[in-house]
C-alpha cells in the first residue's frame, strides 16, 4: 500500500510560524526516511493556526532538506493566480529537485471572503474560467500552445529535463470530469466530501482521455490519526477538533467534550465520522477498505493533532502499514 503525507504546517499552541516550518520539514524528513511516496503541502489563507500560506515557497525549503521523497502542493488555488506566473514557480522548482516536484490545482477559496479579495478582486469570475485556467497552465508546462494562440511565443523558463506532474484536486464529478478530460492523475478528497467517492472516481476512470499519461491515476486522501491503542487515538481526535468545534471566535474556550454545548458536540461528532481513529490495527483494515473500495494507487493521509510530536508519532506507525 503506498502512502503520502498532505500536510498543513499547522501552528501548535505556543508555536511560531518558524516553529512550524521546522516541524514541516521534520515531517517531510521523517516522511522519507519511513518510505511515503510523497509530501505534499497545503495552501491556506488568513488562517492563525496554519502557516501554509505559501506553499510553492516553503516546497524550496523543503526540498533542499530531503533527498528522494516527491514533493508537491495539494494544492495550488488556480483561480487566485495566472497560469503563466504558477507555471514559472513549479518548474523552477522541478529545475532544483530534478523528477521530484508535483503541482496539484485546486479550485477553493482557501481562506476568509476578506483573504479571498485581498488575493484577487475576481475569484468567482475566475472559478467560472477554471476550466480555461487549467488547460492554459497544461498547455505552458508542455509548452505546446497551437501556433495561432497569443502566447504561442511566451517561454517559461526556466525549462526543468522533467516537468512538474500536474494533479487535479477535487471532491466532485466536476472535478473528476474535468481531471479525465485533461488526462491528467486525480486526488479525490475524502475527508473533505460526504457524497459518493467510489463513483465519482469511477466517472474519471470512465472518461480519461490520454494526453502525457496513458491510463489513470487516483489518489484518495483521508484524515487519519492513529496511536498505540484506540482509546489513545479516540483522545488525540477528540482534543483536535475541540477547537474546530467552538470555531475561532468563540470567546469563552472549554478544554473537554462534556463541556462543549449540544451543538458543539454534534459538529465535533459529525467530523471525527469523517476520520480513521484507532490503532495500527484498526486503522490498516478501514485503509485496506478504501484501497479495496477506490482500486486507488495510493493513499495521502491527512493528520492534525495538537502537538507535533502526537502527529509525527501517527506517521511512524502508519508506516508500518
């Protein structure tokens, strides 16, 4: 079963920013010494407790520190950038870590309505242009635009021997649709969806299209965590999405689940049912279903907990898986 590692750069409490970067490339280093097949890097913005506002940056970083691990971001937000201009910084980035950089593109907001205009003061506009995006960005890292295209001339440069992979991240038949038309692999969020997944990564596989990549390639991400004992796990997630549940404006912070109110607890119930909590056991049974259920090749995992050392311990026993 191959593993990934989709990661966040969370802020622990009483952290830094520099604090979690240095346990990002902990993650990554581990990551590769314990065989995972990649690491992949989040963007979020405006958001206190993570520091991933800047993927395609802290992805140099990352990769001047490990050596094989595949490296990437889950992903970048199209819609708030020209293709042109994400193209330049993942071959740049494919120049300076040679057959190891993958792109993921995204579609969502990733931040606040205020962070979203802050970024681009026509995200919506370019939502509804996201298929157009995407094909552009493909056409500028295969450097194949028709002769009678605008930027027919335009070079990105630098030009890396291996281009970066492009993935496409999405939760929908749209998105597998779109994936398939563009024959490109696909990562299916899981843990971010409550419709059908097995169906609609049937729906890529039914409509792919060859273009650089002869068959189809799926990715299932889920969030995990996972501990030596259930009970344990069972703590660990409750703990984590405490602080999901009261939300970040909630004043008044309560440290356990009874203290939470009715609704607290029922948002807090409703998001560890889209985890896998438990021990190796446990947690290797309810993956192998998924493997099974997907027929995915691989498998990214997902893992917040408090403290970094709770997250990097999850990792090492999902190893050995």
């Amino acid at each position: 079963m191959k593993l990934s590692i989709l990661d966040q750069s969370p802020i622990a409490p009483g952290q830094t920013a520099s604090d979690a970067f240095k346990d990002s490339l902990a993650l990554a280093q581990l990551g590769e010494a314990l065989g995972y097949e990649r690491y992949w890097l989040t963007e979020h913005h405006g958001l206190s407790n993570l520091a991933s506002s800047a993927p395609e940056v802290l992805l140099s970083y990352i990769g001047a520190h490990t050596n094989r691990i595949r490296i990437g971001a889950g992903a970048i937000l199209l819609p708030h950038y020209r293709p042109y201009k994400v193209a330049e910084q993942f071959n740049t980035l494919a120049t300076l870590f040679p057959n190891r950089v993958d792109l993921g593109i995204g579609r969502a907001p990733g931040g606040s309505a205020e962070a979203t205009n802050a970024l681009s003061k026509h995200f919506l506009k370019q939502v509804w242009a996201f298929p157009e995006l995407l094909e552009e960005l493909l056409m500028f890292l295969e450097g194949q635009f028709p002769v009678d295209h605008e930027y027919h001339k335009v070079n990105v440069l630098p030009q890396p021997d291996v281009p970066p992979t492009p993935w496409l991240l999405g939760t929908s038949e749209k998105s597998a649709l779109l994936a398939a038309k563009n024959g490109i692999p696909y990562v299916f969020g899981a843990f971010m969806s409550d419709q059908n997944g097995r169906a609609i990564v049937d729906c890529y596989r039914e409509h792919f299209e060859q273009r650089n990549q002869e068959t189809p390639k799926v990715i299932v991400t889920v969030s995990v965590i996972c501990a030596e004992n259930n009970q344990e796990a069972e703590a660990l997630a409750i703990e984590s999405l405490i602080p999901k549940a009261q939300g970040e404006d909630k004043k008044e912070k309560v440290q356990t689940f009874d203290a939470l109110s009715d609704r607290e607890k029922e948002m807090l119930n409703d998001m560890k049912d889209n985890m896998i909590i438990g021990d190796v056991e446990t947690v290797q049974s309810r993956l192998q279903t998924i493997r099974t259920e997907y027929q995915c090749d691989e498998i990214m995992v997902s893992t917040n907990t408090i403290t970094h050392e709770d997250r990097m311990q999850s990792y090492r026993l999902l190893a050995q898986i």
